[in-house]
C-alpha cells in the first residue's frame, strides 16, 4: 500500500521575508500572473514603465507564448484600469487604500483585473493570485487579499459601475471617466477638447484601452508608402503620403526596412504634423529648418530627408543629451546639424530659419493608449509647468523664424491649457497669424472643434486636433503660425 504522500514542511530559511519587493525568481507554476505581479509592483514602487518592464522581463525569464500574452493581457490591463479597481476595492474593504501593504494592493489589482475583465474561472483568478501573494508576503496579507477578492467576485464590472458611478444626467463626465477607467480631471479635459459630454467623450475615451495599430513612415526619396507597405505586410495609411499602418503585433524594430534605415516606426499623426510644416507655400528663401524639441528624433528624421529633397538643411535642437545623441544617431547621413542646447536660450541666430518646428514636451495625455499606467500617474498639476515651458519654447520659435516664415507648434495632448491657450497668448504676444491649419492636413476629416479653435475669435484660422478614435493616430495637436512680415 501506498505511504500517504507527507508535505515536507518548508524551511523556514526559504520563506520570503514580510515586506519583500517579490520573489526574485519567479515560481515555475505561475510565470505569467507572477510577472504581471512584478510589473504593477515595479509601476507602484518605482515609477517604472509598464510597457518598457514587460517585454524585458518576458525575455529575461524565457516567457513566451501564451504566459506572455496572458501576462501582457494583465499588466496592461490592470494598470489601465487601476483607478476603477481601487474605487471597486475601496468598496470591498474595511481598511482605506492607503493602509493596505503594497504587495497586498498589487495582488488585489491583478485579482480583481482577473475577476472584473477577464473570462479566467473566479477560483482560479482568487486561488492564483493569493498563492502569488502568500509567497511574497506571507500568510495573513494573504488571507486578507482573499476575502477582499470574494467580496469584488460578488458583482461583475457591470454591477459595481451600476453602483458606484455616479449619474450620467448630473454629472456625465464622472460618469464617463470611471466607466472607461480614466480619472475626471483627463475625462474632463477631453470633453472640453471635444466639445461633447456624452457620445464622442465615450468613444474618445473607449479609444486609449484599445491597441493602437504600428505606423511606419517610408524614408522619402528612399521608398513610397506602396513599396513599404509590400515590404512589411502592411497596408498604406490613410492619411499620409509616406505612412503603412500595420496590423500585425510584433518587433517593429526588427522589420528590414526598418533596421536598413529605409523606413521609421512613427504615429501617422505625427507625420501629419511634420509634414503639414512643409506644406506651407513660402515667399523667398527656404533652405534653412529647425526641429526645436528633436529628441528621440522621429520629425527630424522625417524633416531631415524632405530638405535633403529640397535642398534645405535642418538644425535639430534638444536639451536632453541622451536624446540628443538619439537624434545624431536617428538622422545619420542626413543634412541635419544637432545642438544639444535648451531651446528656450539656443544662441542660434533670430530670425535666420524659414520653417521652425516646435514639438513641444506635454503632458502626453494624446498617447495614453501607449503607457498603460500614464493616466494614473500624470497630476492636473503637471499642466502648469508644461504649459509655461511650452509658451517659452514657442516664443523662442517666433524669435528665430524670419519675417513671413512659419512655425508649427504641436503637442501630443488635447489639453485646452496645452494647445489653443499657448498658442492664442503667443499670438497675442507676438503678432503672429494663425494659418488655417487644416488646409495642410488635406483629405484628413473632422479636425477639429470651431467653436474652440485658437485665434478663431479674432478672425484667424483653425488650429487641428487629431484623435484616436477619430483618424486612428494620437491625439496630435497643431497650428501653424506664419511670422508677420517685417
Ligand atoms: C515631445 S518630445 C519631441 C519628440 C520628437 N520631436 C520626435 O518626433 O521624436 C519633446 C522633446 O523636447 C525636449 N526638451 C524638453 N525641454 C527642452 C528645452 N528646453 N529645449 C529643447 N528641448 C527640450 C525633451 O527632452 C524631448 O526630447
């Protein structure tokens, strides 16, 4: 007769110590929900990255196939939607959120992802996430998590929206942002871009939880969009001349045209705005351009090789010495110049420049599609300091364009303070015109909101607010200035 089987009692020595960041190695059991654990304790802890801690650690740890895609699916996922799942937890708990223990709070977003948004059985999301939790922190955190985690069972995502949003007819845009997981002052700020409290704010928002497609843009002069798009599998995007939007998932890095420098990985709505600069019909000399906030390098690239086609030469300015050399790596034998110096106090010369492109530093809130945690982490407070820095670098512009030349001053955020309110004071305060920016995205739809456009009271043009759930880019903003002629 078969001995029954003993559990050997594990050695003290082995258990993780209270208060440990995890497990250094992950157990063979579970290397998906371990990892995913990992990546919300690196974002809690840290300030980490989700989107740059994931992929690392899958290829560290030999996670593939379907471990990778489940561990993907619940760190983006609970990162995304980490602000409902607090309001949920919040609820399921007698202790606030700020006195459980941090391994306690990323267990109980990873098991309440599971049982909110995923079809995985409920014991199987409770027992799997408590095992992972036990390991990390011990046994009574343990049991804490697991009777917090019966208590979200109880109701799935609908029923707990049901009853904790508030109502849609007094107060729509809370109603809005925790139904698509997003915090107020975010949701509030796209409705005011939009117009809209109903509808349109639910799409927009809807859009930031959907993965955004890969654009590539064809080197010009080196490959069309037709030649790139064969190249890759891709089709040709529908808006820019040089773009191949992909549908495929995957290392766009390692794409040939890509690692031959004949193709780079970049939004369509930033090729629209790099390219709308250049479209603009000039009077006199145009052979002198400058990228204002080049790092990584992306418009320069883009820019670089349009004045290389007409016979122009681009600066390229950055700040931020790594990005700087991101740049002089980016634009390799192309004819732009790099000046690691601040744009606000280039030293460049005033007024010597006929195209001046300002891709400012922003909040990003136009890219949160992107970084699963970044809506959580950006503070209204941010805003304040961008937009002051982002007034400067475009007063900076104005200075170094030349009388009748043009400047594009463009952020990836649809932030009323962040767009039309730094462009209509620097037109205020210089003098400058706004162009009917529109006419330079042509055949691209719906850009933008009138009622709301900077300058539009005075008698000026549009400025042009692109949207994921619009064009399928990032939420891009732009407007062209032309400098008043001397
Ligand atoms: C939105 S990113 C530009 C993206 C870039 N145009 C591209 O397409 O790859 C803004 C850049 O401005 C840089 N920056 C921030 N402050 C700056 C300053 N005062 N002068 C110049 N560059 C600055 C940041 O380091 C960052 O690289």
């Amino acid at each position: 007769m078969n001995q029954p089987h003993k559990r050997r009692a594990r050695p003290a020595g082995n258990r993780p110590p209270r208060g440990r960041s995890g497990p250094a190695r992950p157990p063979a059991d579970d290397p998906a929900r371990q990892a995913a654990l990992d990546v919300l304790h690196a974002v809690r802890t840290r300030a980490a990255y989700a989107n740059l801690v994931l992929p690392d650690m899958l290829a560290q740890r030999g996670i593939s196939g379907r471990d990778a895609a489940l561990a993907t699916e619940l760190a983006y996922g609970a990162c995304r939607a980490q602000g409902l799942l607090d309001e949920i937890l919040a609820a399921c708990s007698d202790r606030s959120l700020d006195e459980i223990d941090g391994s306690a709070l990323d267990g109980l977003r990873l098991g309440s992802y599971q049982l909110l948004r995923t079809r995985i059985p409920e014991h199987a999301a409770v027992a799997s996430t408590v095992d992972l939790v036990r390991t990390a922190a011990g046994s009574r955190i343990a049991g804490f998590v697991n009777a917090v985690l019966r208590r979200v069972a109880e109701r799935d995502e609908q029923a707990w929206l049901a009853k904790l949003a508030p109502d849609e007819t007094a107060d729509p845009i809370g109603y809005h942002a925790l139904r698509h997981a997003h915090p107020r002052w975010i949701a509030r700020s796209f409705a005011e871009a939009l117009g809209d409290k109903g509808e349109e704010l639910a799409a927009a928002l809807a859009a930031d939880d959907a993965r955004p497609h890969v654009h590539l843009t064809a080197r010009p002069g080196e490959l069309s969009a037709d030649e790139l798009a064969a190249a890759t599998g891709g089709e040709v995007a529908p808006y820019a001349p040089y773009g191949v939007r992909l549908d495929t998932g995957g290392d766009p890095g390692k794409l040939v045209p890509v690692q031959d420098r004949l193709a780079i990985v970049q939004d369509e709505g930033s090729q629209l705005c790099a390219l709308a600069l250049t479209r603009v019909e000039l009077a006199g000399a145009d052979a002198r351009w400058l990228d204002l906030c080049a790092g990584p390098g992306g418009k320069s690239v883009l820019l670089g090789a349009l004045a290389e086609l007409a016979g122009a030469e681009l600066d390229a300015v950055e700040k931020a010495p790594h990005r700087a050399k991101l740049v002089r790596e980016a634009c390799g034998e192309l004819p732009v110049t790099v000046h690691e110096v601040d744009g606000t106090a280039s030293g460049l010369p005033a007024g010597s420049f006929d195209r001046v492109l300002v891709d400012a530093p922003c909040t990003g809130l136009g890219a949160l599609r992107r970084r699963p945690e970044a809506r959580w982490r950006r503070q209204p407070s941010d805003v304040g300091e961008l937009t002051k820095l982002q007034r400067a670098l475009l007063m900076a512009a104005m200075d170094l364009v030349r009388p009748g030349g043009v400047v594009a001053y463009v952020v990836c955020s649809p932030h009323l303070a962040e767009t039309t309110g730094v462009v209509t004071d620097v037109l205020r305060r210089t003098g400058a015109r706004l162009l009917n920016t529109r006419d330079y995205f042509p055949g691209v739809p719906a850009l933008g909101n009138d009622s709301l456009t900077a300058g539009n009271s005075s008698g000026h043009g549009n400025s042009v607010q692109l949207w994921p759930h619009r064009h399928g880019t990032d939420a891009m903003f732009c407007a062209l200035l032309e400098r008043p002629s001397a």
